[in-house]
C-alpha cells in the first residue's frame, strides 16, 4: 500500500485536532502548542496534559508534516521553527508531531 501524501497526513491531522479542541469546548485549536518529540517526550506530555493529538509519520516526512500543519493552521512560525535543520543528530531521534494546550494540564 503507498504511503500517504504529506498534504493528505496533514489534512487528517489537522481534522483530528479540530475535533478534539472542539469536544473540550474550543471553536478552534488556537492556544495549541505544536511539538516534534521522540517517544519519551511523546509519553511525557500525554502523561501532563490532556487531550493530545499526535502523529507518527515517517521519519523523512515529519518536519514537513510540521510545516504543513503550522501553514495550513495560518500559524506564523515561531523562533524554534527557524532553527531546525532535519539532518541535525540532535533530532535524529524525534519522531512524532504533538499538539497540546497548556492550559488543559493534568
């Protein structure tokens, strides 16, 4: 089976956290914060906050997965979105995209 498109993971990523701000009385999802994470930050932040909405994709499409979502959401980059390089070893290990609202802490 071919993978997804990124503008395809993307659009269902995007429906699927539109909903979740929707069931805790949010019209939008504005507030959210967008995360790239390994597994253990991942299990990190499901463990403090709550809801989340999190995405696995593969790992060469993961930060453009992230661009995508921050364009199509209308959100400006913020300044950790400019210092990511994808081949850095430091983010060898990420490899989930994470959204939370920080207000919604356990």
């Amino acid at each position: 089976m071919a993978e997804k498109s990124i503008e395809i993971q993307a659009r269902e990523y995007i429906y699927d956290l539109k909903n979740c701000a929707s069931e805790f009385g949010q019209s939008t999802p504005e507030g959210w914060e967008f995360s790239l994470v390994s597994d253990v930050e991942r299990k990190k932040i499901e463990k403090d906050y709550y809801p989340t909405v999190s995405a696995h994709p593969a790992q060469e499409s993961l930060f453009e997965l992230f661009r995508v979502v921050k364009s199509k959401l209308l959100q400006m980059p913020g300044h950790t979105d400019y210092g990511i390089e994808v081949n850095s070893a430091s983010h060898n290990n990420m490899a989930y995209l994470i959204a939370f609202n920080p207000k919604f802490k356990r």
